[in-house]
C-alpha cells in the first residue's frame, strides 16, 4: 500500500510497462474509497492512463481493471449502508 505522499508522484510520473495495471488498479481503489463519483475516476484514470503510462492500457484492459475495482467499492459501499455506517 502507497503512503498518501507517494500519489502525487504517481499522478505526475510515467507508469511503465510492467507496474501499469496495479497501479491503476491501486489509483482506482484510492479514488473510489473517496467517494468520488465512479464517472469522474472513470475519466480521471483514463487521462491518467492516456498521459501517464508508457504505453497506455488498451481500452479493452483499462476498461477491465477500472469495472473489477468500481464493482468491489460498490459492494463495500453497500455493504456500509447496510450496516449503517456510512
């Protein structure tokens, strides 16, 4: 787990192959557990991921670790609303 000061530099620097997917993966979860709303992180991470990673996702990947990491927020979301804690 990336200490809080570490996503600036994660926002800024260039992804390489190799660590593109769970970084995405890891940029997705911290911007979905903020409540965000999953349309804003969508296009947030496909900017990022479009000027960031070195070479970009395909879509067909990018679309699928951003749709497994959004499902998994939306169950903990709910989950919480169930239990009445958020």
């Amino acid at each position: 787990k990336r200490l809080k000061g570490e996503w600036v530099g994660v926002a800024k620097g260039v992804c390489s192959a190799g660590s593109r997917n769970q970084t995405l993966a890891e940029f997705a979860g911290l911007l979905l557990s903020s409540n965000l709303d999953p349309r804003v992180v969508f296009e947030l991470l496909r900017a990022w991921n479009d000027a960031r990673c070195s070479p970009p996702l395909s879509q067909g990947e990018f679309i699928k670790t951003v749709e497994s990491i959004a499902s998994r927020e939306i169950q903990k979301r709910n989950g919480s609303k169930k239990n009445g804690t958020r």
